[in-house]
C-alpha cells in the first residue's frame, strides 16, 4: 500500500506512520507525481520538500518513493542546454508542454535519442577504476567530452562497444567489479547533487581567474579554484558584473545558475551569449556554457536545490579536467527560499528570521570550490563567484556577514559609484582579496616583480586619496599642499582611467594582463613625475591645463589590446610636457629674480 499525504503547507508535505522512506530520498508526490525530497523523519511523520507547485495537490493522495536521493544526470548534452533548478530541459518542456512548466511534467534531463560520435577508450580485459575513462565524444565544437567510470565502480571490462554512433542509453561497456557483479556502463551517469563528488587531491592555489577586469585582475585578484563574492544592493550591477566575468574569464566551461532572478535576466543571458564569440575559438559562447534558470516565479523549493544542482555540473567536467567557473546568481534568493521553508516547517528561526544553519550550508556549497587532482590523475577546478544581494547595500545582513567567512575575495559593489555611471562599481576601500600571496608567484614569473609593486602603490594612493577627501569635504581643496593634489589627481586618473572600463567598447570591455601592466606602469610614471615637479614649484593647475593628467585617461581606448607597448609613446609625450613646465618655470623665476 502507498504512503498518504496527511497535511500540505506549500512546497512542505508530510505523512503520518510512514516507514519506508529515508533522509534525501526522491519521491513522487501525488497522483501527478510532483518531484519531491525527504527532508525530515520522526516517528511520528514524514516531511517532504517539493520541488513543484502543490496547488491542486490534495490531503490523501500517494506518496511514491524511489529508494534513491535526487541526483543529477551528467552525459553529453549539458552544454549548450538551459535547465530548471532540478535540471529538467527547459527548452524541451516548452516544445512539449508549452512556455510554463505545468505539475508533474517529466522531460529526460539530457536527450535520449541524440545519436554521439563516440571513441571508445576502454578494451576487454582493462582494469579500471572510479573516474577511469571509458568514452569520448565531441559535445560541441570547443568541447569534447569524457564519459567516466563511476566514483563507486571498479573491476575488470568483460565487453566493450565498437566505436561508433549511441545514445547516452546504449551501452558502452561492462565492468565485473571484485564482488563478483556486473555492471553495465553508459555515456551518463547519476549522481546526487547534494554530495561532492570524489577526488584523489585538492592542491594548492597557484593561478588567477583572469577576467579582463583591471580592478579584478590586478587589484583584487580571484584564484582558480576560489571562491569569491560580489555584495551589493539593488541597481548596483551584480548581475552585469556576472555577465562580464562569464563572457571573459579564462575557464574553460561557464555554469549559470540563476537562482530567483528575474527572467529578463536569464533572457539577456541567453541572447548576449549567442551572439558573443568565444575569445579562444571564434565560436558561439554557448557551446561551453550552460544556464540553471530558476526564476523568481519558479516553485521556491527548487530554488534551493538549483546552486547543488549548477555545482555537481561543475564537478563533473571539472573531472574531466577543465577549469569551470561557476555564477551563482544570487545566494541572497537562495538563502530566502531556505527562510521560506524553514519558516513552513516551524523551525526556530536564527537572526533575521533565517534558519539557524544557513553559515554551515553556505559553507558546503562554497568549500565545493577547489583546484583539484580527479580520481582520473587530470587537473581541473571549480571557482564559484556569488553575487550577495543585501536589502538596502547593508552589508551587515546575515547572508553577506556569513558569506564573508568562507569566501577569500570581497568585491564589494557601490550604490553611489554605479549611480555616478562607474562600472564596474567595485568599491575599492571596502574590497579585498586574500589570493595575493597564493598569486603573487604566478604574477612575478609572466609579468615581472614589478607588477606587484605597482599594485601596492596603487592601492596606497587610493587609500591616501580616500583619507584626503575627508579633509576636502570639510574645508576644500584649495588649503592642501601641492603635493597631496598631485595625489588627487593620480588617483582621479585610477579611478577613472583604470578602475572603471565600458563594457560596450571593444579595447576595454576586456584587457589583458599585459596591457593592465602597462597601464600601471604609465600611470605612476605620471605620478612620480607630476611629484617632481610639484617639488620643483610647478602648480597643479599649469599641470593639469597642459592635460598631464587628461591625456592619460583617454588612453585605454585609443590604444588596442594586442599593443600594449604604445603607452610608451605616451610615457614619452609625459616627459616632454614635464620639461616644458619646468621650463616655463624656470623662465618665470628669471625675471622674478631680478625684480
């Protein structure tokens, strides 16, 4: 006889006397068969999380259990597919149901008729081993994939599949494991989103994520295999900042995980990564992407299981060897869907309202990121960046607060930078990352031991400018020496001709190391210019007429990516400026001498 439901309080359902269930096991609710999760046991009852809509659902109704936890299927097909938080095909349930996904629908998570061009790599009598190689094929243009033995399997192969053309259904081989069983192995394979998968060895940090982003790259580095945030209130550019990071990064494979955004955004998404082109091959950005779409009038529930779900796809081709970037987009939603339900199951709520083990979920998803050694001997990460979006930019709030504690890079979006147009509006005081040391070797042995240096002093004049307009808001500017202009002025031409880019122009919506460095380099070769000849008594003023400071500004779009090497042609054209204000100086004193 089949379990009943005994009551319905949204997406939470439980049932009385129940005994053959157990903890995270998928179940079917209801006579449409809901997709759901066991997330409670007494002796009393059984609580269930749906991840549906339980409207219609009625008190009464069986409860189906399927003696397996809610896992995500991983085979050729993710790329270039947009899933919904559970990884059901959105595009195959809108060609079959309609644009709305209705209750109880159940679309095969990847295309089983899709025939492969497959290689297989395994031979009778190999021994293989969880996460051996068995298959390859082209998913896309830019991505071959692996098919792998799974992490619980191992033994001798008894068959092997000729190449040739399958499904992800048909058989490709079949091991006999020391037990004496037989298994028979397919292109895909299950596994449980909410449980990492195995690996034989995290290593050690030692490359950046490059983004193309100069106050990332140089200033705030993210490692690959990190874990960073990016915290800000509405209308600040989280979402756009996610977008730059996705289109530019050096990862080999973007997942997308929209988690409670709104579907405008996931649509700009998808069209923008249509029509991009992948910096490496030429080719549609999509086909080493793929989006988790679970927008904000999406079942809550599956909300929460949408980042395990984007994070177990990670895993999965980080096994394969890839470098895969992560966008969750936003844990803020995420966390509100965990208040949500908590709130249903009655639990004693923590600070603002929020479940009080919201810190240690945080902490499993972000402790997911890593640079690792596969159970295979390939090398692969997993770097998660988590746009935060605190009510009112109030970074005190609960989710950003915990979130701090197991991120090592901050990157901290301004309100009243993004309002004032400067994008990206990362807040430079409030930033930071603790990647430097991980990174600095890896800085020094491609760009030089310089490039370090000039960071440091960057981020010195910043703070110094920060500290200085304290004083030039209470009394003006006019009262400082010419010195501390001089640093105003530097960092004007940091913040503007440095730290902000336009992501609509082709020389700076992406810059490459190199150009970063040249840039650094050109700017404080003006400052320590510009403080020569403040000290010889050379006004700000005739400094800043002559357009010392201006001309440098406008450089970052006049001079293209693959030349770097012309701003020594302005470093030059600084020099001359410099000699003829020393110059006119020293012609006016002349006369002032003789009076």
């Amino acid at each position: 006889m089949n379990d009943t439901i005994y009551s319905i309080n949204g997406p939470v359902v439980t049932l009385r006397g129940a005994r053959g269930f157990s903890m995270m096991e998928m179940v079917y609710v209801g006579e449409v068969g809901l997709i759901g999760e066991v997330i409670g046991i007494t002796s009393e009852k059984t609580t269930i999380q749906v991840y549906e809509d339980t409207a219609g659902l009625k008190v009464g109704e069986p409860v189906r259990g399927t003696g397996a936890p809610l896992c995500a299927t991983l085979g050729p097909g993710i790329m270039q597919n947009i899933f919904d938080g559970i990884e059901r095909p959105l595009a195959a349930i809108a060609q079959e149901h309609g644009a709305f996904i209705a209750s109880g629908v159940h679309v095969a998570s990847l295309d089983e008729h899709r025939l492969w061009d497959v290689t297989v790599l395994v031979k009778l009598g190999q021994q293989v081993t969880g996460g051996s190689f068995i298959a390859t094929c082209p998913e896309t243009s830019i991505i071959t994939h692996k098919s792998m033995v799974p992490p619980d399997v191992s033994g001798t192969v008894t068959w092997a599949a000729e190449n040739g053309r399958y499904t992800i259904q048909d058989p490709i081989c079949k091991v006999k494991t020391p037990g004496g069983e037989e298994r028979t192995l397919y292109l895909a394979q299950k596994w449980p989103i909410r449980t990492p998968r195995p690996v034989a060895l995290r290593e050690a940090i030692s490359r950046p994520l490059v983004t193309g982003q100069r106050v990332i790259d140089s200033l705030f580095p993210i490692a690959k295999g990190g874990a960073a945030a990016v915290p800000g209130g509405f209308g600040t550019g989280k979402t756009m900042t996610q977008h730059q990071l996705a289109k530019w990064c050096d990862a080999d494979i973007i997942v997308y995980v929209g988690c409670g955004e709104r579907g405008n955004e996931m649509t700009q998404v998808l069209n923008e990564f249509s029509e991009l082109e992948d910096p490496k091959s030429g080719k549609p950005m999509t086909e080493r992407t793929t989006l988790i779409a679970n927008t904000s009038n999406m079942p809550v529930a599956a909300r929460e299981a949408s980042i395990y779900t984007g994070v177990t796809l990670a895993e999965y081709y980080r096994d394969m060897g890839y470098d895969v970037a992560m966008m969750a987009d936003s844990t803020s939603r995420w966390a509100e869907a965990l208040r949500e339900i908590s709130g249903r199951l009655e639990e004693m709520p923590a600070e603002e309202g929020f479940p009080a083990y919201l810190p240690s979920r945080l902490a499993a998803f972000y402790e997911r990121a890593g640079c690792v050694e596969s159970l295979n001997g390939e090398k692969g990460s997993v770097s998660i960046i988590g746009a935060v979006s605190p009510q009112g930019s109030d970074f005190s709030e609960p989710v950003t607060q915990n979130t701090k504690r197991f991120v090592r890079c901050f990157l901290a979006l301004d309100k009243s930078l993004a309002y004032a147009r400067h994008y990206p509006a990362i807040n430079w005081t409030l930033s930071y990352s603790e990647y430097y040391e991980d990174l600095d070797p890896y800085y020094t042995a491609n760009l030089g031991e310089e490039f370090c240096a000039l960071r440091g002093r960057m981020l010195g004049l910043l703070s110094e400018e920060n500290k200085l307009m304290e004083i030039v808001k209470l009394i003006g500017s006019d009262v400082l020496p010419d010195s501390q202009k001089v640093t105003l002025e530097t960092a004007r031409v940091i913040r503007v001709g440095f730290l902000q880019q336009n992501a609509f122009h082709q020389n700076d919506t992406y810059v490459p190391l190199e150009k970063q460095l040249w840039m650094m380099r050109a700017i404080l070769h003006l400052y320590d210019k510009a403080s020569a000849l403040s000290a010889a008594g050379v006004p700000v003023s005739d400094m800043t007429a002559a357009g010392l400071f201006d001309r440098l500004v406008k450089a970052k779009y006049e001079i293209p990516n693959d030349k770097p090497e012309l701003f020594g042609e302005y470093e030059k054209d600084m020099d001359g400026i410099c000699e003829k204000l020393l110059a006119a100086r020293a012609g006016a004193q002349v006369p002032a001498g003789k009076e």
